[in-house]
C-alpha cells in the first residue's frame, strides 16, 4: 500500500493506494496517521478511491487510526469506500462509528 499527503483548506487528506491487509499495508496507514498526529494536525480525512482490497485487519487499522486522532483531539473521517469496506463496516458494526462520505468536497467542509 502506499500514501500520499495533501491539504485542502485545513484538512490533511491522506490518499490511499493498493491492498490495506495485515502487513505492510497496515504498517503504512499507522505510521503515516502517527506522523501526521505527532505534527499536530486534527482533521484527517482518509480517501480509500485507490485501495483495491481491504481485510479486517485492513478495518481494524482504520479503528486505530480513529482512536489515535481522536484521544489527540481531532477528527477522523472516511471518504470514497468501495462497497466491500462498506460492507466490512456494516459487519463489524463500525458504520456508527465513522463519518463516511461519499464526495470529497462534502467531506471537507464537514470539519468545518
């Protein structure tokens, strides 16, 4: 897997790119989310447009990644799920916990 940072208005957008499974893939979203954490920053939205496989260990990353932004009191939100990690979600009853939506623009102005 693979990110790539980018910052609309206040909002780091984090674009994710491949598999996000147990390994590597996981590795990558926690370090990049703990960097971002680390620099202070508190509205993070995930764009998952590129990630072409999800696992639930790939689900309980994004758990993690939740919990970290939000005990430094921010905000994480989710943009752009196929309907496979929506499905996950749904499954794992996790829907409730994400703000999850389906347009970029609207995502970024729902931090404001």
């Amino acid at each position: 897997m693979q990110t790539s940072t980018r910052e609309v208005d206040d909002v780091i957008i984090v674009d994710l790119s491949g598999r996000l499974t147990l390994g590597e893939g996981n590795v990558t979203l926690q370090n990049a989310i703990r960097d971002l954490a680390l620099k202070g920053n508190r509205k993070i939205l995930l764009n998952l447009a590129d990630i072409n496989y999800i696992d639930s260990s790939g689900i309980g990353t994004l758990v993690t990644s939740y919990t970290t932004i939000r005990n430094r009191g921010g905000e994480l939100k989710l943009v752009n799920l196929s309907k496979r990690a929506h499905d996950l979600l749904h499954i794992a009853k996790l829907h409730t916990l994400f703000d999850i939506k389906d347009d970029e623009d609207a995502a970024v102005k729902s931090f404001r």
